[in-house]
C-alpha cells in the first residue's frame, strides 16, 4: 500500500514539472467566490396549536392502534395505545409543558378476558361427579389441581 502512495506521489510531482497540471495561485491572488445561497426566511409561529390522530385496526394481522394528539402553545396531550404481543393493550396518556416537562402515564388492560385454566383431573372428577342435591355452587379440590375451581350446577 506505501508503494503505491508513493508512485502516485511521484506521478503527480512529474506530471506538476512537466506542465500536465497547473501550479496553485498563491492565495492572496485568489478572489473570494461570491455567495450565491439565498437566504431563507422561515416563519415563527409564537402560539402553535395543532390537533392529529389516526387509528389502524388490521383484520388479517390483528394489528391495532390508535393516536391523538392536541398542542395549544407549549402544552401538548395525548394518548396512544397499542396491542403487546402478551395480549394486553397498552395505553398511555401523556402531557408536556414547559414548567413539569414530559409526564406520562402508561396502563395495560387485557383485550379478552381469560378463560380458566382447567386440569384435566379437575376435568376428569367434574364429569364423573354426581350432581349434589343442593341446587348452588360446588367446589371441587383435589390434590392435583393448583387453583381452586368452581363449577355451578
């Protein structure tokens, strides 16, 4: 790699001597280039106020969400929520100002409600169960089962 910055060094210090390339100006000669770039004026808006939201709900996928949001001035409220892929929603509010900064408040809600969770033994001692004479709820436990069931008859 050093052989060939230094060939290349070489050439350029030959073609420099033989006129191919042009010596440099010294830099008090050289005018400086005009400035062509205009200048551009954005306008400043002291009072901002702006109100957005949209809303995905994807059959196929079950993708859904939802955003709103709403600034008048240096305030700004929102909300945005979400499925998690744990089957929970998840939902947060959140306000911003200049004096308390950002604060947000994030909650998670189920999106169906869980179906209990039934062993098989449970199952099995359930259906071979005789109906009890008193008409109420009947609690089954047995060894196997970790949560307590209860079935109405």
């Amino acid at each position: 790699m050093a052989f060939k910055f230094i060939a290349f060094f070489a050439l350029c210090i030959a073609a420099a001597n033989a006129g191919v390339i042009a010596p440099a100006a010294p830099f008090a000669a050289v005018a400086p280039a005009p400035l062509a770039v205009a200048a551009r004026i954005e306008e400043y808006d002291p009072h901002p106020q702006y109100t957005y939201g949209y809303d995905v709900k994807d059959a196929l996928s079950g993708d859904s969400k939802t955003a709103v949001e709403t600034r008048d001035g240096d305030i700004v409220q929102g909300q945005y929520s979400l499925n998690d892929a744990d089957g929970y929603r998840r939902i947060v509010d959140y306000t911003s100002d200049s004096i308390n900064g950002f604060n947000a408040v994030v909650r998670r809600e189920p999106l169906v409600a869980p179906a209990p969770v039934i062993s098989p033994f449970v199952r099995a001692a359930a259906l071979a169960a005789p109906a009890p004479l008193v008409a109420g709820p009947v609690v089954l436990r047995t060894e196997f089962a970790s949560p307590l069931i209860s079935y109405a008859y």
